[in-house]
C-alpha cells in the first residue's frame, strides 16, 4: 500500500476520528515503513499521531485521551490491505513521553510527518532533546528484551500470537527478531547521539534478518552484543534521568492555548 503524507488525514477521518481535521497536530506512518523495514505484499499501514482536543473535551466530562482503530479483524493478523490508526491527545502524549516509551519516541523523529498547523514544530518538534531520558532507554531495553523472549517462547505472543507462515518458512518468527535488534539500534542511538534515526540506518541488515538471511543463534549474538553496549553507553551518558516533568507541563499547556487561540481565529 503505497501511502502518501497527504492522505494521512483522510484515513483518520474516515477511520471514524470524532473530532475536526484541524484538531490532529501531527501525523506519521509509522511501523516498518518507518523503519525503513517493509516487506512489500505482508505490512499493512500503520497510521501514529497526536491530536488537540477542544476545551470542552479536556475541561468537560468527555475527555479523548486517545482513539485507536483498526480495520482488521480482532483475532487475525492485519493483512497487507488493512490500515491501523492510533492517535494520542498531546496531554495522554505527554504522559507517555515521561514514562519513555520507545512507540511515543518516534513522534519526535519520524521523516516526512504531517502537520495541520505549526503547533507540533513550535512546541514540541523544536524542542526534541529535552523530551528524551534514561527512562526512555531502560524501556528500548525492556522492549527488546520482551522480543527475544517471544522468540525463545519465554513470553506470550501478543495479541495475535506468532506467524506460522514465518516459522514455517525460516524456523523462526523473523519479524519478532528484526524487532529486538531494531529496538537495541535505535536505544544505542538516542544514548550516543541523543536521537533516533527513522528510517533506520541499518534498516538493510534489519530486511536482511526479516528476510530469513540470519539464523535465530546469529541473531541473537547481535542482540547479546548490541544490550551489552548499550548498558555500558547508560552508565556514562550525560541524559537525565526523566523528562523534566515541569517544563513537559508548561510546554503542553502552552501549546493547548496557542492552538486554541489559532482555531478560534480561523472559525471566527
């Protein structure tokens, strides 16, 4: 399915997102095409974004902290044709940030996003470095280790279980594996160099492993030798610990008004 930035609004809205299109702030592809690592005819379309909801559904009694949709069924996995949405309000975003979560991450550094209006770029887009801690990369690490462990059968599989398709064919669910070492390339990343690169620079050798071309055993010594530098590179690095969660505050409050004021202005 090949996507451009431009349509991302109308698959939102006909997602059945229940407020305006003005209200959506900021909109990505997200997934493996994200990550530079998308098997043509197997990855649906992954739509991430943030929206800023009215005042009357923040203040009132029916707040939007989120709204998740997808078009495929609930016990299957997503074919190549299906289309999942997943917004946040900035308020829930920035609750997520604080706690570093890697998926929330990438909002920040996601390539050819989509903006309705300049609220994003102005008072988060422009401000990246300090929406990111060492939280943020304890949880690349918990994540990656929860994928290995799906691998080794140590975890449950998620909501739809492994691939049998991929087992079948490779021995292994590859998907899972491109999965553990993505996330260690990115947490090594964002503590040396305080950023996540997306597409992912390596995004070849993660096509190479989801391509069945590393065995699980090679695999794994990529992951074992990519946690060990990245639990060297936490020790010393210079990130703080969390997000400043006053600054976070100011800087979300600051941008509810500023997009208020400019909707109020255009509507009259």
């Amino acid at each position: 399915m090949d996507t451009q930035p431009d349509d991302l609004v109308k698959h939102v809205i006909d997602a059945g997102f229940p407020l305006k299109a003005a209200s959506l702030i900021h909109l990505f592809i997200g997934g493996s095409q994200l990550h530079g690592a998308k098997v043509t005819g197997y990855d649906d379309l992954d739509i991430y974004g943030c929206y800023i909801e009215p005042p009357e559904r923040i203040l009132g009694v029916m707040p939007l902290d989120h709204y998740v949709w997808s078009s495929g069924s609930a016990t299957e996995k997503n074919t190549a044709d299906d289309v999942d949405v997943t917004t946040y309000s900035l308020h829930r975003w920035g609750e997520l940030i604080r706690k570093g979560n890697p998926a929330i991450l990438h909002c920040l550094f996601a390539a050819n996003a989509l903006s309705s209006s300049d609220t994003w770029e102005r008072f988060v887009g422009s401000r990246r470095e300090q929406l990111i801690s060492k939280r943020a990369a304890m949880q690349y690490l918990g994540f990656a280790a929860s994928q290995r462990m799906r691998l080794t059968g140590e975890r449950g599989m998620g909501r739809h279980g492994q691939r049998p398709d991929l087992i079948e064919k490779y021995g292994f669910d590859v998907k899972f594996a491109m999965h553990y070492v993505r996330l260690l390339g990115e947490c090594r990343e964002l503590l040396r160099e305080h950023k996540v690169t997306l597409p992912r620079p390596e995004k070849e050798l993660l096509i190479n492993i989801r391509t069945g071309k590393y065995s699980q055993d090679q695999v794994f010594e990529l992951g074992d030798d990519l946690t060990r530098e990245c639990e060297q590179l936490l020790v010393s690095s210079d990130l703080p610990e969390t997000v400043n969660s006053e600054l976070l505050s100011q800087q979300i409050s600051d941008a509810y008004q500023y997009h208020w004021k400019n909707m109020a202005m255009l509507h009259g």
